[in-house]
C-alpha cells in the first residue's frame, strides 16, 4: 500500500530452501536510501524464528527503522523489547489466547510523540477550537473514542495465564511436541516437511505426494483433526518454494503426544482413501 501511495520501492530478504532468511543478502539490499525494514519474528507458514535482533541492528546502522510482527512469536518465545532494541513490535490477541480483533503495537516513545494521529474522537484532543486542534499526550493521542475495554481486560487476562504457565514451561513442552510430531511425520511415505529450520517454533506445514492439500484438509476434519490449509496468506513464500500450498499443524500448550498419533492416523487414512 506505501509502495502505492507514496512510491516505496519494496525489496524482500531471500530466503534459502530450509526456509531460513540470508542475512549475507539482507545486508546486500540496506543502504542509507533505507528507511524501514519490516519483518516477521516467526514464518506463520513455517515456523522459522528469524534473526531479528541481528535484523534490527545492522538496519538501525543505516538509519532504518524496524518493524517486527511479533504475531507468531508472542506465544512461544520471551519478548523482550528493549532488548531487541525495535522501534515498533506488533502482535494479535488472539494468538495469546485471547479475544480476536485485538492487539498490541509498542513504539518507542520519542518515535510515538513525532508521530500524528491517525483517527480522531474523543480523548486523542487536549483542546479543540474552530481554529486549531492539539492533541493529548501517550497513549490516549492513538485511543480515539471509547475503546474495546471489554477484550482489553480480556487480553490482560490471557497474558496473565500465560504467565502462570511460564514462558519457558510453554517453549520446553512446545519444542517437545514438534521434535514427536516430526519423527511421527517424518514416517510416512509420500509425506515432506516444508520448512526445516534449524530454530523454529512449533508447527509442521507439510505436503503428501499426489493430494490437494485442501482434499487432506477436509477428510482430516473429518476425523476431528483440524490443520490450516493453502497459502497461508504468503503466496509469494509458496511461489518461491514451488508450491500451491501446504497443510500445516500448529501445536500448542493444550496439545498432547496423542494428537499428533491422531494426525499421522488419519494423513495414513487421507494416503488409501485418494491415491
């Protein structure tokens, strides 16, 4: 949409075929025409945890700012903004689980206060004349009208939950569940594991050797298995891995050894039933 609006050239970061970005030709693509590099944290498509923090400093050091979709990461990894040294992080309730249509967008401060609102209503003015509007300080000059409280609260909540469980209880059982779910996957004839990252979080996509993602999909949801299937909303990332798509398995906290002995149950059932 920049690129439309106000002539940005894109320029993206290529990736290799185990779904990792090359730095070497990151660094290729910044100089001081740079003004914004925008990444995510963790592929949603292939669970990839990218280097960001290396990301964030070698862009700062040709004056860019940096965004990072904290959307995939928010849950599995510890997020430490001042760390990371980011000017913005963004990430989505609901993959916190939480209530959809909600998230959160940190900003340094100093970058927040140079910057102009972008809706207007009540709570974002200071003072409101015919003549002149100011607006009021952080972070009510962003907050136009009455918010969501209801989800806000809902939000905490979810945070505080996952909290309790502990970041790094969640990461340890997680990385157990994908290390299973591989080996389990890695079993079946036919069957190829898209993204094989030396960090990622996890999810397995995956694709079976003469089915339609979508057919796999379908008869798994009959079983009362649920995977994504498709693009992912990242067609240019299935060009590049010359794919129309994959079938993806995302495990969390809430799921068990078992679950995944019921996914290569039924991927076994989807293989005698279409080819």
């Amino acid at each position: 949409m920049l690129c439309e609006e106000k002539g940005c050239v894109l320029k993206v970061i290529p990736i290799n075929d185990a779904g990792e970005l090359l730095m070497d030709e990151y660094e290729k693509l910044l100089s001081e025409r740079t003004k914004f590099v925008s990444v995510v944290h963790v592929s949603n498509a292939l669970g990839t945890i990218n280097p960001v923090k290396d990301i964030i400093t070698k862009a700062h050091a040709v004056g860019a700012k940096v965004l990072i979709d904290g959307a995939q990461a928010s849950s599995h990894l510890t997020l430490d903004v001042q760390d990371l040294d980011t000017d913005f992080y963004v990430l989505s309730a609901h993959k916190l689980y939480g209530p959809t249509g909600m998230g959160v967008l940190y900003g340094k401060k100093e970058i927040l206060d140079a910057m102009p609102p972008y809706r207007g209503g009540g709570e974002m003015i200071k003072e409101v004349t015919f003549e002149k509007t100011t607006y009021n300080e952080l972070p009510y000059k962003f907050e136009a009208g009455t918010p969501n409280i209801a989800d806000v609260v809902a939000v905490k909540n979810a945070l505080d939950y996952i909290g309790e469980l502990g970041k790094e209880n969640i990461a340890a059982y997680e990385n157990e569940l994908l290390q299973y779910g591989t080996e389990a996957l890695g079993e079946i004839d036919g069957l190829r594991i898209i993204g094989q990252a030396k960090e990622k979080v996890s999810v397995i996509s995956f694709v079976v050797d003469g089915i339609h993602p979508q057919d796999i999909g379908v008869i798994l949801d009959q079983q009362g298995v649920a995977v994504r299937t498709g693009h992912h909303c990242t067609q240019p990332l299935m060009k590049r891995l010359g794919l129309v798509g994959t079938s993806r398995a995302s495990f969390a906290v809430y799921n068990t050894k078992e679950e995944i002995d019921k996914l290569v149950t039924g991927i076994r059932k989807v293989q005698k039933m279409m080819l």
